[in-house]
C-alpha cells in the first residue's frame, strides 16, 4: 500500500473518530415529553409549533397519567409530564421529583363517542340492545375513566351497564377500541373527536359538566439527573404562551385567558 493511501486512510480514520464520537445536535437538543393520552393529537401540533421556533427536537411518550407517573417514580428519563388530572403532578412534586408545584394548563372535558353512524349517542341508547359494548378508559389510572365512571354513577347506570363496561389501558387505547368498531360506543375526550383525524369519524355529544368532576390538567418540569431543565422551562412557557392556548382551545381545552 503506498505511502499517500495509507495517509489518507489515517486521515479517514481520525475524521471519523472526531466526528462519530460528538453527540448528535438533535440528541443533545432532545426533550422527552410525558403526555396523558387523551392530549395525543393537541400535543402533535404543539410540539410541532415549538420544534420550528426553538430548534428542539421533542419526542412524546403517551401513556395513562398513571402509568407515566409510576415511570417516573422509578426514574424514567422524562423532562416534562403534561398529566390529565393534579393528582399525579402533586404527588411527583411531593416526592421532591419536580423543579416546582404543578400548574393548571388546561381544563378537560368528556364526550361520548360511536364510529357507528345509523347509532345516536346518548345516555338512553346506552341501556338498549343496539350497544354491546362501551369503552372508557381504566378509571385506576386514567383521569378520563374515572370521570366517566361518575358520568355512569350520576346517571345511574353504574350497576346496570357494569356487563357491557370495556376498558382500555388509557384514553389512547380507548379511542381505538371506538374507532375500529371493536366497541359501539365510549367515553373520551372532546380533544380527540376535534382533531382532524377523528373529526368526520361517527357521531359524538358532550357529556353535561355536572354530572362529573372538573378535569384541572396539570404540568411538570421533572427534576432529573438528565433532565434538558432549560428546554423544559421553554415548551412549558410555550404552553402558556398566546399560541400555545389557542392551539389547546382549538382541541376543545377551556384555559385561563
């Protein structure tokens, strides 16, 4: 092998090694975003706003907030938790695994949804025979199940409708279980029936607000050993930003002007 070949093989070599071993822009400049699953389409728009005006790239980790709680206790590498109750940001906070108390983003709210359109949701079509199954999400660690199981209790139908009751591991879940037809009918959130995957899929109402606790949303920046604090401080002012708000009112969020 000649001389200059096997100098620009070294060459090769120690450019290689330079470059390979800098961490990635995008990795060093990656968040990871814990997000309740009934916030799946909102936070794709969000995160996509925010990636074009910060230059972070934000990964999303949708899960039930309890589920996405236990994760962190055991010290899951998440920068943020966007949950869809307080419970679970108070409780991360009380355990000293937050930079600071919890804030209320946004307000929830409850719909009941069928992909089927010869079927018109309501209360009453519940109890009849044309509904087999009804999907919520598990009300043991998902916020939106547990609010449609007071739904339920408020009507009366608790007992009743226990045999036709399916339950998905979160809202996410949930949704499919609607949407494919695997159940007639289900609880979830407004912001899913909004988005525009959903919007002209089946028919839906609004659940009445009495007949179920108010559904505060809450966020925290987690206090980590890897944690990016400072991205996490900027998607979370992005979120309580102007745009931020209007990008949740449009999924249905009601949030504090």
């Amino acid at each position: 092998m000649s001389g200059n070949r096997i100098l620009l093989l070294s060459c090769a070599l120690v450019i290689s090694i330079a470059f390979g071993c800098k961490p990635k822009k995008e990795d060093a400049a990656l968040l990871r975003i814990a997000v309740a699953a009934n916030m799946q389409y909102a936070i794709d728009e969000l995160v996509a706003q925010f990636e074009k005006e910060s230059g972070y790239t934000c990964e999303v980790i949708l899960g039930s907030s309890g589920k996405l709680f236990a994760q962190i206790k055991e010290g899951a590498p998440y920068d943020l938790f966007l949950s869809a109750d307080m419970t679970y940001p108070e409780a991360l906070h009380s355990n000293n695994l937050t930079l600071g108390p919890p804030s209320i983003y946004a307000y929830g709210a409850l719909v009941l949804w069928t992909s089927e359109t010869t079927l018109n949701p309501s209360m009453e079509v519940l109890q009849t025979d044309s509904v087999r199954h009804i999907a919520l999400a598990n009300p043991k660690t998902a916020p939106y199940g547990k609010a449609a199981m007071e739904v339920l209790e408020y009507y009366g139908l608790k007992t009743p409708l226990s045999n036709k009751l399916v339950f998905g591991e979160s809202v996410g879940q949930t949704n499919q279980f609607i949407s494919s037809g695997a159940a007639d009918i289900g609880f979830t959130s407004e912001a899913v029936v909004l988005s525009r995957e959903m919007k002209n899929k089946g028919r839906w109402i609004l659940i009445n607000k009495t007949a179920y606790a108010p559904m505060p949303q809450g966020v925290v920046i987690i206090n980590g050993k890897m944690s990016k604090k400072q991205g996490a401080q900027d998607f979370y002012e992005y979120l309580f930003s102007k745009e931020g708000k209007d990008i949740l009112q449009k999924f249905g969020y009601s949030v504090h002007e």
